[in-house]
C-alpha cells in the first residue's frame, strides 16, 4: 500500500505542476479514497483550486460515507478530502415499477447474485435496450418487413422515445442514448453523499 501511495503523490504532483485542477477518477472505493487522501497531503484540498470527479458505474456500490473506514487513523483527514469530490452516476428511479421490477428480478435470478437494495442500473438499462429492440422488432413485422433485416430495425429504434423500467428510454437520430446521470455532492451537516 505504500507503494502505491507514493505512485499517486509523484503523478499528483506531477499533474498539479502542469496547471491541471480538474481530476476524473474511475475506481473501486478504496483506491478513490487513497487518491483523495494523497491529494489532501499535498494541499490540493484546502487550496479549493481543485475538484475530484468520481464516476461510479456501479450504484449497488455507493455509501452515503464513501470516506469513512471504521477504525482507520485517516478518517477525518479523508473526510475533509472528500469534500472536494463529487461523484457522477447513473440515476436509479425512485418509483413502485421499478422497485417491483428489481425485487423480481432478483426473485426469478436469486438474491445472493445483487445482495441487498435495487439492483445494477445496468441490468434495468438491458432490459429498456431489450424492450426498444422488440418494440422496433414488432413495428418492422406489422409494416410487412422481416426479423432479417437489421437496418430497418435499428433504423426504427432510433429517434424515438419508449416508456422503459428506468422511466422514458430516448434515443437520439444517431442511435445513442440520452442518459439520465445524477451528480453526489457531500453534504456539509451531515457529511453524507447525497444526490
């Protein structure tokens, strides 16, 4: 662990020297908290000229204290990093459908593969991309065109929008989807991670 500790202070400081103030991290927990503490010794906190970014791709993972590690010495110095982070991740919808449709799914495929609270964004982002494809699927063959052909139905999962299990499901004319994201800011008072 020291090791690595030293590897994140020579390229933080490193970075910090080229004028560098935004930082985007993409990792587990630990490591983001190791990179916040680095950053907290070389004073990128307190000087309030930097923000972290984290993107959490997995939202069975958040915490509301991402920071805090029982019994770890670092505990109010990772705290007070962590002010300067603000976490970027796909929104989960609050509503009856979908808390319905992930207590079913983890019905039908068992508990022990998500644990507990809803499951991954990712597996209901699946399902709204199986729903698209089967609503273009069944428009192409009442138009009279056949399962065979891609192109028409692609064509006809693009500028659109469907209900889906996550809420409206919009495509663009490119066939990229427009996401819906939600942005963790530590709360001051509480010192919680909140939407």
């Amino acid at each position: 662990m020291r090791e690595m500790g030293r590897c994140y202070q020579e390229s933080a400081e490193e970075k910090a020297n080229k004028s560098i103030r935004v930082v985007v991290v993409c990792a587990d927990q630990k490591t983001v908290r190791d990179i916040l503490l680095v950053a907290e010794s070389l004073n990128m906190i307190d000087s309030g000229e930097y923000v972290f970014f984290n993107i959490e791709l997995d939202t069975r993972k958040l915490s509301l204290k991402p920071w805090y590690i029982e019994g770890d010495k670092d505990n109010e110095r990772a705290k007070k990093a962590y002010t300067a982070l603000l976490t970027v991740t796909s929104r989960t919808p609050d509503t009856p459908a979908y808390r319905n449709f992930s207590d079913e799914v983890k019905r039908k495929a068992g508990k022990e593969l998500f644990g507990p609270g809803p499951i991954s964004t990712f597996v209901s982002a699946f399902y709204d991309a199986v729903l698209l494809y089967a609503t273009a699927l069944n428009e192409t063959l009442a138009a009279g065109g056949h399962q065979s052909n891609g192109t028409l139905i692609v064509q006809k999962m693009w500028n659109r929008s469907i209900d889906g299990i996550t809420g409206a499901v919009n495509i663009d004319f490119n066939g990229d989807r427009i996401a819906d994201y939600s942005l963790m800011d530590m709360d001051p008072d509480t010192f919680e991670f909140r939407v």
